[in-house]
C-alpha cells in the first residue's frame, strides 16, 4: 500500500520578477542562509565548506580512463549484485513476454538495467518493485536506440514524431473510438517497445498511485518534445548551440527516470511538493547532471553515428571549434557545478517539515550516484 502524508508546511511562493512589463517565471533562490557567502559560477563548493564542511556523501572521483578531471558525485549508498541479478533475471523474462528477440534480450542481459536500478534505487530491496524501474528504463532505452538516437538500428528522424505519438498511446491508453480503436489496438501490439512501455506502465499502476502514474506518463511526453527537436536537427544538419541544446537536454534526462524515485520506495511524495519551483529545481539540476554524465560517457558513440548524434561535448566543440578533449573538462564543469547546486538546494529544503521530501531527495542523490556507477562500469559505454 502507499503511504501518502501531507506537508505540514507549504514551501514559500515564488516571486517573478517583470521583464519589459512581462512576468517572467523563473526559481528563486532557495533560502537566504544556504545562498551566503560568494557567488558566481564555481563558488557554491565554497559556500558550502565556509558553511558545513565538506560533505562526506559527495566525492571527487575518476572516471573513464581516468584522463578527463574527476566528477564530483554522490558517494554509491548501496550495491548489491545478488538483488541486481535477480532483477536482471525478471527483466529478460518480461523481454521475451514483450516479443523481444532473443539476440535483443541478450543484449538486455549485457546492459544490466537490473543492476542500475539496484544501485539507484538504494532504499528498495524488493525485486518488483524494482522491476517497474527496471522495465521503464529499458523501454525508454529501446525507444532511444530504435526510434531516435541509432541509424545502424533504425532510427529515422523523419519516422520519429508519428512512433512517439503511438507511444504516448500505449502509455497514456486514449478513448475507444469504434472502428477506428481496432487499428490501433493492432498497431500497439505489432511493437515489442510499445508493448514494453504498456507493460511497464501497467505495472506500476500496481504499486503507484493514480498521481505517480500519471507524473510517469507527462515525464516522458515532456521528453519526447526534445526527442523530436533531435531529430529535426539530425535531418537538417543544422545542429544547435551548446546553450540551445542544453535548455532541450534539461528535458530530455534522467529527471524522467527520478520520477519513480518515491513509487519504487514505497511511498508518494505529495504533488504540491514534487512540483514546488524549488524542488523541481533540484530535481532537474539532479537529472542534468546524470544526463551530462551520459553524454561524456557516449562521445565516441555518438559521434560515430552516420547521422552524428546531439550530445553536450559534441556542441561544446563545435561552438568553440575546440577539441574534444578541451569540450569534455567544460561539461564536466558544467556537471560539477549543478551537482554542487542540488547539495545547496538540499541542504535548504532539509528545513522543510516532510519525511516524505526528506526521503525523496536522498533517494534522488542515491539515484545520481548509482547512475554514474553504472555508466563507468558498464561495457555499452567502453570504447
């Protein structure tokens, strides 16, 4: 059963400052106290030692080949490779339901989703549950690959609005609709990935409530916008600016996936909380910083494609006509610094009294330094 408690205290309101007599929406800044001190890119670490000292839940560490500057990341909360198996085991099981192949299920296996959500998902020791993670993430996966991201697997960006739309279906079912439902019906069903994606929904309806359901469901429909700017770019060559990029990226991350954070644990984050400015500002700052981390670790891939793939260091270089090598310590400043930003912004809203946040943004940090630990030792990212 999920627990849901409500907040005692409601976070302050945002207030939008007037550009040219327009309000302009925009997060302020989370307390006073937790924005003493310096300021100005690179100087919230400051802030926060002048303050805290250190954090022992964040570290520096190394990456990849170890050439680049070390990330600065959450410390991994929890492993546990029996637990990551077991639901590697589920999840190659449900492949095959879903009509997967079995070369594509071993592939699956070799990708060890399994073993992501066990490390991200550090306060659920139930192999279900853990599943929904699982299958969720293999499925938005599947979709990248196939639909959006890799030639050599079909992706076509002009076949990529219409495959997302019936994607939106098979997550979000719509109204029958007479004659016209039984075509639809046979279209979702002809698609291992969108039956994935029905599937997974379907089985977190089982655990999550109807507001977590559909906080999954928007998520992802949010992401596929970017998704489609993608591929227009793709199919022009007309590739954005860095700072273009990034502002489609911050939707198109591992937020997506940080939204199961609380239904895979068990509980519900109340939605005036999840979606108060200030802690969706963390949450976002969490899930672009996992997606950098992604980025850096799919350059070369990336850069392989026929049709060259959008990714932060890639768009760095380009700007700046710079080197790859130059583009990555940029991103991973950039990565750093939204790191050290959420550590602010939770710190602040440990003022807050809600278990529910409390535990919520933990588990998003939890989720943040299992993410990079299975990036920096899974084999789909080694060159």
């Amino acid at each position: 059963m999920t627990e849901t408690v409500t907040a005692t205290e409601e976070l302050a309101p945002a207030v939008s400052p007037q550009v040219r007599g327009c309000p302009l929406r925009t997060v302020p800044a989370v307390t006073a106290s937790a924005l003493a001190g310096p300021s100005g890119l690179g100087t919230s670490a400051a802030r926060l030692t002048t303050q805290f000292g250190p954090d022992p839940a964040y570290a520096e560490v190394a990456w990849g080949d170890g050439k680049a500057s070390p990330l600065y990341v959450p410390v991994l909360e929890r492993t546990n490779d029996a637990l990551g198996a077991e639901v590697d085991r589920r999840l190659v099981e449900w492949a095959g339901d879903c009509g997967f192949s079995e070369e594509e299920q071993e592939k699956l296996l070799k990708a060890g989703f399994g073993r992501l959500v066990m490390l991200a998902h550090a306060d659920c020791d139930d192999p279900d549950r853990l599943l929904i993670s699982a299958q969720l993430n293999a499925a938005w996966w599947a979709a990248d690959d196939y639909y959006a991201d890799d030639s050599e697997m079909g992706a076509v960006p002009t076949r990529l609005p219409p495959r997302l739309a019936l994607v939106m279906a098979a997550m979000d079912p719509v109204a029958p609709a007479g004659e016209f439902t039984e075509e639809l019906d046979k279209a979702l069903r002809g698609d291992p990935i969108l039956i994935a994606l029905n599937s997974g929904v379907e089985h977190l309806t089982k655990h999550g409530t109807p507001s977590q359901v559909q906080r999954i469901c928007y998520a992802t429909f949010a992401m596929f916008v970017t998704w489609n700017a993608y591929a227009a770019w793709r199919y022009t060559g007309e590739y954005p600016p860095a700072w273009e990029y990034l502002a489609a990226r911050q939707h198109d991350s591992f937020y997506t996936s940080m939204t199961l954070v609380d239904a895979v644990g068990g509980y519900e984050l109340p939605a005036n909380l999840y979606y108060d400015p200030r802690v969706r500002l963390a949450l976002t700052q969490a899930g672009t910083a996992s997606v950098m981390v992604n980025d850096l670790f799919s350059v070369a891939k990336d850069a392989a494609d026929e049709n060259p793939v959008c990714n932060m260091v890639l768009q760095i270089a380009a700007d700046k006509d710079i080197s790859i090598e130059d583009a990555t310590e940029i991103t991973v400043d950039l990565h750093n610094q939204l790191v050290r930003d959420f550590e602010a912004g939770h710190r602040a809203l440990l003022a807050v009294p809600s278990p529910e946040l409390h535990r919520f943004l933990r588990g998003v940090r939890a989720w943040m330094g299992g993410g990079f630990e299975w990036h920096n030792t899974n084999p789909r990212y080694r060159t």
